[in-house]
C-alpha cells in the first residue's frame, strides 16, 4: 500500500483553505444568485426550527439563565433559512447562504465525520412551475461547476493538486441504484456508483425502496423526498464515495403532510415553523448544505478531514492518524 503524504505542510493548507473558500463563495453566489445572511448557532427547542437529521441524533441543549429557556445547538439551518427568506424579503429566484456551524454529539468521529461540522447553507425563492425534477438538475449543475471551477483554482494554484473530478455529473435515483446493485448495503452501492461515474446526483432519499428499507434517513418536514439527492463524488485519496452536499426542494403544504404522516409525526403541525407553512405564510425555496471541510478535503487530497480542522478525537483515532502520516489540527 502506497504510504500517504499529504501534499501541503500545515501553513500553506491553512492558506489554502482560506483561498478556496474564498473562491467558491464567488462562484456559489454567482451560480445561484445568493447573499451572504448571518445565521444562528443555537434555536429555541419548542420553534421547530433545528434540522432532526435522521430523527435520533441528540442535539446539545442548555436553558437560558435570564429566561429559563431551553435552546438547542444547530444540526443545520434547513428550516431556518426558509424563515429567514420571508423575513429578509428575498424576491423571486434570489437566495442567501450563511456559514453554518453545528455540533454533532452523536457523530462518529472518523476519516469523513467529526462532532464538528461546518457548512455553506444556501436557500432559495422558487416559484410552483419550478418545483420539477428539471429544476433541480439545473440547480445541481450550477453547483457542481461551481466544484468544478474552484478545484480549477486550486490546481492553478497548486499544481500537484490536479482535479481528478468529471466534467460532467450523472443524475441516478436511488431506486435506480437499488436495482442495479440488488445485494449491496446503501453505502456500498454509493461506492460502486461512484467509482463508476466519478460523480453523481442521487435522487429521492427518504422514502423506502422496493425492498421496503430507505436508502438513507431524511427528516419529513423539509426536503420533498422525490426532489431531494445527495452530490456524491468518487474521492481517488479515501479511494471511497465522498458526499459534499445533501439538498433538495423543500416541502410545500402537500409533501409536508404526506411525510408527516409517513413518519407518524403529525404532532409537529403544532409547532410555529410548520404551522406558517401549511398557513402557506413561507415562501416556497429549494435549498441546501456544502460541507465546508469535505469541500476542502476533496480539493486539498487530504486524508482525513482533521487536516483541515480542529475537532476532538478518541484515542484510538489519534493514534491511527499518528502511524498514517496524517497530521491532526
């Protein structure tokens, strides 16, 4: 096995990483046309604002001396930035992005995830005629070469960082993959997938597949499950699938009931976010999250995403790190 060495020191990694987000804020805004919001880290619990993942990670909580309220660190800003959007006054087909930061006490802690987890979170007015699977490919495009352009950069930048990435990215549903990989495990058909194409967009997670498993969980209130999907790329470093960005458009009052009531959580109608969408006071948005990190990652040809920052780490992962050549922040 061919021994890793991570083609940046720590100093010109630092540098980099502030170039290349740099760059691809430029070409994200100029893709989508978004403006930069300030966004929180923590949200009032009983709001039904904060992300519910896969519906069993555990937020960080902790009340509020003054108030004796509870409030919940972010998971993502997925319900927030709809909010915000209506608040701010966005008009038709413009959006924001905010630099989420969240803490994930119930992630593992490896090569790809760590309790920390920092992304661009972006958001976006759309009209009813644009709430089609078309839409979504173009908005998926736009982003992809917006990757495109900034690994560009960087290999510009940094000639032995050369872009390994397709051109092009191929759109695949997941009950697609299913079929075409009848025995594997979700994961292990991502990996097949994307060793075969480089790059992908796979549709429609959430709901369950032919065999009655979902590929992967989605919470019911904010991504509509048939015009979701996950941009996966083949990563030549990890030598596996790489996810950079889960998105989708959102829920409006239909998809959000159905979805609910498929996941037997109904009782969130009470709550102020899902009540101001089924009163049809939010606008209708497409939206999602770019791992930060995993873009740098990816681009950089790093390891292991504690190169790229700072996060704790169990003993057993340190100690791994320390005989691979890998340097922790």
């Amino acid at each position: 096995m061919e021994k890793y060495q991570s083609k940046l020191d720590v100093l010109e990694t630092q540098k980099a990483i502030r170039s290349l987000r740099h760059k691809f804020e430029e070409n994200l805004c100029d893709a989508l046309n978004l403006t930069r919001a300030s966004a929180p880290l923590f949200v009032k619990k009983n709001s039904g604002l904060n992300d519910d993942l896969n519906g069993v990670e555990r937020p960080v909580s902790f009340d509020i001396l003054e108030t004796g309220e509870e409030v919940e660190v972010v998971h993502s800003l997925a319900k927030w930035k709809r909010m915000a959007l209506k608040k701010y006054g966005f008009k038709m087909h413009t959006g924001l992005y905010t630099d989420m930061n969240a803490i994930r006490r119930d992630e593992k802690c490896d090569a790809i995830h760590s309790l920390y987890v920092d992304q661009w979170d972006w958001e976006k007015v759309i009209a009813e005629e644009d709430r089609t699977e078309e839409y979504l490919k173009d908005t998926v495009s736009r982003i992809y070469a917006a990757v495109l352009n900034t690994a560009d950069s960087v290999e510009r930048k940094y000639p032995d960082l050369k872009n390994y990435l397709p051109r092009k990215i191929k759109f695949i549903t997941t009950y697609e993959l299913e079929k075409k990989y009848p025995s594997l495990t979700p994961k292990e058909r991502e990996n097949e997938a994307a060793k075969e194409y480089g790059a992908l967009f796979l549709m429609q997670i959430g709901g369950k597949l032919k065999s009655g498993e979902k590929h992967d969980g989605r919470a019911p209130d904010y991504d509509d499950w048939k015009l979701n999907g996950d941009i996966i790329v083949y990563n030549k470093v990890t030598k596996a699938a790489f996810e950079l960005s889960s998105m989708g458009i959102r829920v409006d009052k239909e998809s959000l009931l159905e979805q609910l009531k498929s996941e037997d959580k109904l009782d969130r109608l009470n709550l102020p976010f899902h009540k101001a969408l089924v009163n049809g006071e939010l606008p209708l948005t497409i939206g999602g999250g770019i791992g930060q990190s995993r873009l740098c990652m990816l681009l950089l040809q790093k390891k292991h995403i504690g190169e790229v920052h700072s996060s704790v780490w169990p003993e057993s992962e340190i100690k791994y790190c320390k005989g691979n050549g890998i340097e922790l922040l």
